[in-house]
C-alpha cells in the first residue's frame, strides 16, 4: 500500500484533462473534468472543511466545488428545477457519453460566433440550449484545482492529505 498526496492528484488530473482536450477529445473532456470537479468537492468538504461525518454525495460534492471555486456565472445553473450542470454535464458524459438534454458542447475549434461558454442558444427545433465551451470549462477547472492546492498547502495539507492505493483498491 502507497500514499498519494491529493494535492499530485489534482495536478495530475488538471495536466491529463488538457492532453485530452488538446489531442482532439473535447468531449471526452466533459466527463473527465466533471469527476474532477466532485473530486475537489469531496476533498474540499472532507478536508479543508472538515465535514467529517457528512454524506459525501457525489452530486453535492459537484455542486460545493462549482459554487465553491468557479467563476459566479456557473452558480445559477445549479438549479435542480431548471438547469442542474451536475445532472446535464457530469452524468450524462460519465455514464452515458451524451449530454444532459438541456446543454450542448463545444469547444474553441468547433464553436461558432453565437455559441458562448455558458449562454444559451435555439437548437434547430427551437429549443434553448445552454453552451459548455470546453477550453473555458478546462481553463476553470485548472483554477479551481489549483486554489485547492493552495488552500492544501495554507492549512500544512499539501503532504498530509493522501489517499492509501494498492494493489486491489482504487483511488
């Protein structure tokens, strides 16, 4: 059994997302980031927030890390009843591959004029869609992880908060 510090696995997760993303899998991208994203979530609470005897569901460690450590803009769409990123963004490109019913995804490569990181847009049936640019979605995330660091390292948690891996356990 080894430890490996959370703080390398947030540096890790953030350099492997832009490899997907620059090797031509934006939408791959989607579902890798949305983990990272619960992953900090989760981290956050347990260790920088010491929420010791929560339930850690994955949809509120999504939700915390979105609202914690990313830009305002995103907070609105976290609405259970109207648009939720964590139901349309991280389940459905996590389990699935195919995206909530209410997003459309893009990347700088592919988008046109119209299609904005985080506005909405008609489909051709005339449905608003909201746009998840994945170069802004990527560059987000990098800031989050990288605050995470930061705190990690502020409270002396940089090399103190692992997690134990071996042979037949999973991170």
């Amino acid at each position: 059994m080894r430890q490996v510090y959370i703080s390398d696995i947030l540096v890790q997760i953030r350099a492997l997302a832009e490899v997907i993303l620059r090797n031509g899998y934006p939408f791959y991208c989607f579902g890798f980031i949305s983990q990272g994203v619960e992953f900090i979530g989760g981290i956050s609470r347990k260790h920088l927030d010491k929420e010791e005897n929560k339930d850690f569901d994955t949809g509120e460690n999504y939700r915390y890390a979105i609202r914690k450590y990313f830009p305002k803009e995103y907070k609105r769409y976290l609405n259970k009843k109207e648009i939720d990123l964590y139901t349309q963004l991280r389940c459905g490109p996590v389990h699935s591959f195919s995206p909530g019913s209410k997003i459309t995804l893009t990347n700088n490569d592919s988008a046109n004029e119209f299609e904005k990181h985080l506005c909405y847009i008609k489909d051709k049936h005339g449905r608003e869609l909201l746009v998840i640019n994945a170069d802004d979605y990527l560059k987000d995330f990098q800031t989050a992880c990288d605050e995470v660091v930061k705190q990690l390292s502020k409270e002396g948690l940089n090399k103190a908060a692992y997690l134990s891996v071996g042979e037949g356990k999973s991170i």
